[in-house]
C-alpha cells in the first residue's frame, strides 16, 4: 500500500490530524549528507519512520576538510477543498553549542513536488511531497576547529485559501524550541620534532622521552598522549639514530615527525689499580686490566 495512504488512515485512527483542517504538514524531514551520501532526519517527534530523529542528535566528529553538507528537506503535505500549498521551505542556522545566535537562512524545497491521492483530511484532497535533495550547503565552511556547534532547523510551507495567501504558514518547529542536532569540528593535532642528543650510563645504556624530540605541539581540544619510538639505546646505537615521535588527541587523531638522537660515549674507562713491582737485576709484571660500560675489560701494557 502506498506510503501516503497508511499515514492517512494512521492519523485518522489515532486522531493525529484535524479532520477540519484543510492543510497541513504531517511529516518533515532535515537531509544530511556526512560523507556517506543523503540521510533523512525526522522532525516530526511523533511521526514513527525508521529514520533518527534530527532532534538532540549528535552528528559528529569532522575535520574542516571532510564532507558536511546540509542537501535540503522534505515537508510531506495535505491539501483539500480550497486549500492550495504554494510553497515549501527548511530553514537552518549554525552557532557554537550554547551560545543560538545568526539569522535563519532558507533552503526551497520546491525543487521537487510530488503529488499522491488521498488526503487525511475532509472532501477530496491530495497529499504531497515537497523536497530538495542536492542544496549542497558546506556545513563546515568557515567553521573554527576546536569548537562544538548546533545547527537548528524547522520547516514551513506557505498555503492559500481559495486562491487568498495566508499570512501565517504551516510550520514544524518543535513546539516553537525548533530541531537542534550537535556537531564538533576538531582537526588533527600538529607536532615537530628536534634533535636530541643522549649519553650513554656506566652500564652502557641511555633512554629518552618523548619530551626530548618534541619541538612543540598542539591540538584544538588537547593531547592526551605522546611518544617516542625507539626511547632506549646501547653501545650498538653510538651515533646517529632515527625515531619517530607520534601525537594523539582526545579524539584519537594522530600526528608524527622523526627527529635525530645522537647517542654518545663520554664514559672513561675505570682506572686500574697499579702496584709496584719489586726485583733484583729484573722481574716480570702482570699487565693491568680494567673495565668499560661499552668495550667490557680491557688489558693494558707493560
């Protein structure tokens, strides 16, 4: 059975519509496209689709580069007697969360108008579809990374009566509150790194953290972990040795650069203990030997 017809005999049973109405919006729609191609939020909280409601979601996370776009609305119609619905319109504003601010800018729906028979209201009627679908508005266009925002929304369509405009049009608008719907705009972290240089310990060992190669970092809602890798050496990495230092911010984006450790040897061998030797016309001596941290023990000479 067509769609129309079943919300028809739905709001007839259960009262949802005026029957002495002769037009109206029975179910609207904010569509949304975030980067998985066009989504349909309902803004009719009573109105049961498979749809989410638009109101009090969290759309998500995005980067100023990803895709947001804002393609238009749905206000599906009746119209009955001398009733004619003219035109049809969502309307929509962006504001940091907390802070509803800006005027309402429009969205026509009249890109598309569908007509179905079988009005929910009294005498002989038709419903309708108004929508448009490809408005292609960039949600995030200049949009400040590191802040929440809202983006309100609420539908009219503009009705005559008898051929007469009316002055008030129909609208969807949560009870005057309107739909409001979250997002975060939150771009990666930023990181460099510099040059460090490391001294090896008397066992031969050195270790840094990822402190020591961070030449400054940052992120819009702050870092929640660094690190470095490799952070340990030995005699082996004497020189010039390659690590890779990475960032993660509370959204779990990264950021990494390499920076250059030098690791060093400044740690003389132990000095040996030297006795004296005593003997007539000659004797032999037993050659010293002492300890390194890198090269173990080591034999002198006589």
């Amino acid at each position: 059975m067509n769609k129309f017809l079943l919300l028809n005999l739905l709001f007839m049973l259960l009262g949802s519509i005026n029957l002495n109405a002769q037009s109206g919006i029975f179910e609207s729609y904010a569509i949304v496209d975030s980067g998985f191609g066009n989504n349909y939020y309902d803004l009719n909280p009573h109105t049961q689709t498979p749809n989410f409601d638009f109101n009090g979601t969290n759309l998500g996370t995005f980067q100023s580069t990803d895709t947001f776009i804002l393609n238009g609305g749905q206000n599906n119609i009746f119209k009955c007697g001398s009733d004619d619905v003219t035109s049809g319109w969502l309307h929509y504003r962006i504001f940091p969360s907390g802070i509803p601010s800006g005027t309402f800018l429009s969205i026509d729906l009249s890109s598309n108008v569908q007509n179905f028979p079988g009005a929910a209201c009294g005498g002989t009627g038709d419903n309708q579809s108004w929508s448009t679908t490809n408005a292609n508005i960039n949600v995030l266009s200049g949009l400040t990374s590191g802040i929440d925002y809202s983006i309100e929304v609420y539908t009219t369509a503009d009705f005559s009566v008898g051929g007469t405009p009316n002055p008030f049009p129909h609208t969807v608008n949560n009870g005057g509150a309107n739909f409001s719907a979250t997002f975060r705009v939150d771009n990666p972290p930023t990181v460099s790194c510099t040059n460090y240089t490391a001294q090896l310990d008397n066992s031969g060992n050195a270790s840094i953290t990822a402190a020591n190669v961070d030449g400054g970092s940052s992120d819009d809602f702050g870092i929640v972990s660094m690190t470095v890798s490799p952070n340990t050496f030995n005699c082996s990495n004497i020189g010039s040795n390659t690590v890779t230092l990475t960032v993660t911010d509370t959204n779990g984006q990264t950021d990494t650069c390499t920076a250059t450790v030098t690791v060093e040897d400044n740690i003389d061998p132990t000095t040996p203990t030297l006795t004296d030797i005593t003997g007539e016309c000659s004797t032999t001596a037993t050659a010293p030997t002492t300890s390194d941290n890198c090269s173990g023990t080591l034999t002198g000479t006589t």
